[in-house]
C-alpha cells in the first residue's frame, strides 16, 4: 500500500468506528426497552391481550403506589391503597391525576412493580402509561388500570411465595 493511502484508511477505519458506536448509543434505549417488557426484567410489567383462563384459590396483595417529581404540578394518587385478588383473576384500579396549575400541562406516566422478578407476571390489560397527555389547567382525570397476575407466578421457584406486589406509577411532565 503506497504511504499516501495509509492516513485515509485510519480515518475512514475511525469514521467507521464512531458510526458503529452512535448506531449502537441510539438502539441501546429501544433494545433495552424490548429486553425488559419480554423478560420483565427491572419490574417491567407485561400487556397483556385477554384474562387468562384459570384463575387459582390463592390470593395475593397488590399495593399501589403513585408519584410525581417535585418539580411537576400534578397531584396523582391511586384511589384505593391496595387490592386483594386471586391469582388469574382480573383487577380493576383508579389512579386520579389533577392539574394544580394555571396552564396546560404535558404529562406521561412511567411504571414499574417490586418485587422485581414478578414483572413478568403483572398483565396490563389496559393502562394509561406511556400515553402522552395534556391536562389543562384545574383539570381531573381519573385513569384506570385493568390487570391480573399470571397463575404462572406459582411455577417460578423466585416468586411462588409471593404474597405482595406493589405497582408503583410515575407522572412525569414532558419537555416543551
């Protein structure tokens, strides 16, 4: 290879290089995303389409838990503290969110339950998370949460004696 040609094949190796690294830095979020909601890794819970069709004789204690940054004019509480229900069958939760400022307010909701490894068991059937909403001024909203927990959760050695999962939701409010 003549000396001439040998700078402009290290930089096109480098070129080559820092476009590799920023492919991977702007697919890392949405990889990641995936990896959680198939695997329920991190508490990610899962969406589910239907209710399953056995529902088991043992119960399990679902708290809620909501929350909002200091910083975001919301008040968000879940209506009730928790809920009793047994394994399979389909539970109902309200969530209120309101509004405490004189102007509209760009918000979203993010999620997540504890213990950890029963993410994969909590089904969503239908949730207001990750739904860009606009609240106007003084507004109220009550959002609701169906879900049930998978009778799978009895099989998994690391969550069969689970007695409480806690589902805890997040407003934050978006950058204009």
């Amino acid at each position: 290879m003549a000396p001439a040609r040998k700078p402009v094949l290290w930089v096109a190796i480098c070129i080559g290089i820092v476009a590799g690294m920023m492919g991977l830095a702007l697919s890392a979020a949405p990889l990641y995303a995936a990896f959680c909601r198939i695997t329920g890794f991190g508490g990610t819970t899962q969406t589910a389409l239907k209710a399953p069709g056995a529902i088991l004789d043992r119960t399990i204690e679902v708290r809620f838990d909501a929350n909002v940054p200091p910083s975001t004019p919301l008040d968000f509480t879940a209506e009730q503290t928790s809920a009793t229900l047994r394994i399979g069958e389909t539970g109902l939760a309200f969530f209120t969110v309101k509004n405490i400022s004189d102007r509209p307010v760009n918000a979203v909701a993010s999620y997540n339950v504890t213990p950890h490894t029963t993410g994969i068991y909590f089904q969503k059937l239908q949730c207001f998370c990750f739904q860009d909403r606009v609240f106007a001024p003084g507004e109220t909203a009550q959002l609701p949460v169906l879900y049930f927990i998978d009778p799978e959760i009895v099989k998994d050695r690391d969550t069969r004696e689970t007695s409480t999962i806690t589902l805890s939701y997040t407003y934050f409010e978006k950058a204009e």
